[in-house]
C-alpha cells in the first residue's frame, strides 16, 4: 500500500520549495517521485506541434522527489508520517502517527 497517492494534500520538507504545500497531481513508483500541483516549477521550451500552435517558453510543474514531501496531517495540516493500519473487517488504511486521524475514508 502506498503512503502517499494521487489527491493527497502534502507539504514540502526539503529542497529549493521547501514549506510549501500542494495537492498531489500524479505518483510515478517506479521512479520515487511525486507530481505536486505549484511545486518545484521549472521552464520549458516547446516546439510548436499541431496541438500547440505557438510554442515557446512554458512553465510547468517537475516531479519531486517522494522522500522530500510529507502528507499534511488532516487536523492540524502540519506534516506527519504515516502509517498502516488494519480494520477489524480487514481493510487496511492510512493513518495520520501525529494526531492518529484516519487519511482514507
């Protein structure tokens, strides 16, 4: 099961946007990295193709490391760690270590 995944609200702890908090956009596992919306934004230049026109210079978000963002604890929204934890009907969920608060619903 993985701790942090698409739509979850994390804030960043290391790195040049460190403190800032964003909404993940997409999780790539296989590289250990996250997609965070306002995060780590990075220019681009774009050849013009049939669906852009123009071209040019472009700004984007580029993916960030997984060990440098933490999930924002749904009480408080400071950063916490998370852990799994099984119900008693055997599903398993993520829970918020600082406040013990349940993430998945």
């Amino acid at each position: 099961m993985q701790k942090i995944r698409k739509d979850d609200e994390v804030v960043v702890i290391a790195g040049k946007s460190k403190g800032a908090r964003g909404k993940v956009l997409r999780v790539l596992p296989a590289k250990s990295r996250v997609l965070v919306a306002g995060v780590n934004i990075v220019t681009k230049h774009v050849k013009p193709t049939r669906q852009n026109q123009r071209g040019g210079i472009e700004r984007r978000e580029a993916p960030i490391h997984i060990s440098n963002v933490m999930i924002a604890d749904p009480q408080t929204g400071e950063p916490t760690r998370v852990r799994i934890s099984t119900l008693e009907g055997g599903r398993k969920v993520r829970v918020a270590t600082k406040s013990g608060e349940q993430i998945d619903s």
